[in-house]
C-alpha cells in the first residue's frame, strides 16, 4: 500500500489472532471504540475485526444482546483449526496395511510387490489401497513395523546431490 496511513504496517500477513489480541478487541469494544481504530492498533484489516467479533459473540437475554468475549472467540478459533488440514488415510486402511506387514515378514515380499499385488489381484478396493511410495513414507514416519534397515535396497542407494565444483 501507498498510502501514509495504511492499518496493516506491523503485522504480518496471514498470521492469526492470538488471546492477547483477543483481549484487546473485547476491552475496545466495551469503551465503544470503533473497528478501524482496533483494527489499527492491532495492525490487521477492520474486515478480520469483524469477522472476529462475529466469531466470539455471546447471545444475552433471549438472543437479543450480543457481547464480544475474547475466550469465546478463541475456543471457536481452536475448535476450527481442529478440523482443517487433510486426514490421514493411515487408519482408514488398517487392512490393507496389516496385509503388507504379514507378507513383508512372512514371505520376503517388498512393499512395491505387496501394492502393485493388491492392484493386479484385486484383493481389496483401489481407495484401500495405498501406493508404494505412501507405504514408504509411512515407513519413514514409524508407523508401520517395518523399519528402515528392513529394506536393504533403501540403504544402500546415495541420496545426497553431487555437485560440480
């Protein structure tokens, strides 16, 4: 922005409300402040203040009074963030997974052998089944019995870059 008295100058963009914050609008709020000032002091746009105080609203005397109460606000803020972000797929297919385990033990087979086996065979469902590469990402993560120096071609391959000096 170009002008000289831009709202949002110290804060970054994207970033959440915090409870501080919170605190300060709800305090603002009672001293009948108006949005653009809280939204300058805070350093943010009047449209996340109004936004906000729709959030934390509390409904008095039979619905008709709203008042803005910063913890109220920040357990819906909390409540919300529980829920975003993608799922993983990890528990949905146990199945699937407790297959590749018993026969990567049991028979010697990979886990590129044990997915693309499921596919050909068709044992289960394609959305139950999980690629090679998601199989070895779980193994990274420690999510399977499986470990790293239980596959003996994974640590044998160099993954570091080679550069040209």
């Amino acid at each position: 922005m170009d002008s000289l008295h831009s709202i949002m100058d110290k804060r970054k963009k994207g970033t959440h409300l915090l409870l501080e914050e919170r605190v300060i609008i709800q305090t603002r709020l009672k001293d009948h402040c108006s949005l653009r000032s809280i939204a300058r002091e805070i350093g943010c746009s009047p449209s996340t203040i109004h936004y906000e105080i729709k959030r934390g609203a509390v409904k008095l005397y039979h619905g008709k009074v709203k008042r803005y109460k910063a913890q109220q606000g920040q357990s819906v803020y909390q409540n919300n963030r529980q829920h975003c972000g993608r799922k993983s797929d990890f528990l949905k297919k146990h199945k699937f997974i407790d297959y590749v385990q018993r026969h990567f033990f049991e028979d010697g087979w990979s886990l590129d052998v044990c997915s693309n086996r499921c596919a050909a065979v068709d044992e289960f469902a394609s959305r139950d089944i999980g690629c090679a590469r998601t199989l070895y990402n779980y193994v990274d993560q420690g999510l399977l019995s499986i470990h790293n120096y239980d596959l003996p071609e994974k640590l044998k391959r160099n993954t570091k870059i080679h550069r040209i000096r």
